[in-house]
C-alpha cells in the first residue's frame, strides 16, 4: 500500500510540475505572438512612410517648377508694367 502512495503521489507531484511548467510557458508564448505582430505593423508602417515620403518628393519638387513659373510671370509682368 505503501508503494502505490508513493506512485500515486509521484504521478500527482510530476502532473503538478508539469501544470506549473505550461502556466509559465503559455504568457512567454502568447508574448511572442504578440511580439510579432508588432514587428509585422512596424515594417508596415515603414513601407507607409517611405511611400508618404516619395510623394512628398514629389509634390515638393512640383511646388517649387511652380514657385519658379509664378516667379518668371511676375518679374515679366512687373517689367512689362514698368515700360509703359
């Protein structure tokens, strides 16, 4: 009788390790789930800003071509008006 105790306890004992051994390695898991989500919606976000950016460029540089024609308008205009 003394025996099977024994077993019976060493069974409930090493069920009860391994209990505690899952309800520490589950959150790390669940962590590293999440962990990687994160990365996925940084990288995405990236790839937003770089296609944000090239538009900027781009936009940038046509403000300025437009900057420069308002500029040449105006200095003609101001010479034509000055002549007569």
């Amino acid at each position: 009788m003394q025996v099977i105790g024994w077993v019976v306890t060493s069974v409930i004992t090493l069920g009860a390790f391994i209990a505690v051994i899952t309800k520490f390695t589950q959150p790390i898991n669940d962590l590293r789930i999440v962990i990687q989500k994160l990365n996925d919606s940084i990288d995405n976000m990236k790839k937003d800003y770089e296609s944000h950016e090239k538009r900027i460029t781009k936009h940038g540089e046509e403000i300025d071509e437009i900057k420069r024609t308002v500029h040449g308008i105006t200095t003609k205009m101001e010479m034509y008006h000055n002549i007569k």
